[in-house]
C-alpha cells in the first residue's frame, strides 16, 4: 500500500490518496481512495474503481479516537 500527501495548489487543500503497490487493488475492485480535505475535521472521499469509475463515497469526519482515521456514513478509512 501507498499513502501520498498531495497539496492542490489553487485550492490550498490536502488530499491523502491511499493506493495499492503495482497491479493490486486496495479491497474488491478499488484501486485508491482519494481524501480530499475540506475543512478541518472533515473530508470528501471518492474511490477509484478498477474501471476507472471514480465513485464518491460521500463526506467523513476525522475520528476523535483515532487521527488516521476518516469516518463516512458506511465506511471506514484509515491510512497507516
């Protein structure tokens, strides 16, 4: 697995894109997943599909509990 930090710089915002090494996939037919920070505490999340659909998951919030953590109405995504 792969973690980048990438800064957009018209935005001013993070996004952590969390990526499988080489040919894998992170879960099922993901290939990444995209956490685009808005504001601080909370996220859009999207996932990029194996045919090349690139899905929102929807908004999350960081987790109180654990910070490499982000909270979504159905998900969980952490990058380690």
């Amino acid at each position: 697995m792969r973690i980048d930090l990438k800064t957009g710089q018209a935005a001013a915002r993070q996004v952590v894109v969390i990526a499988a090494d080489g040919k894998s996939r992170l879960y099922g037919e993901i290939l990444d997943v995209s956490v685009f920070i808005v504001a601080p505490g909370e996220a859009e999340v999207r996932g990029l599909t194996v045919h090349g659909i690139n899905s929102r998951w929807g908004p999350a919030k960081r987790s109180t509990q654990d910070a490499a953590c982000w909270m979504g109405a159905d998900f969980r995504i952490c990058a380690r």
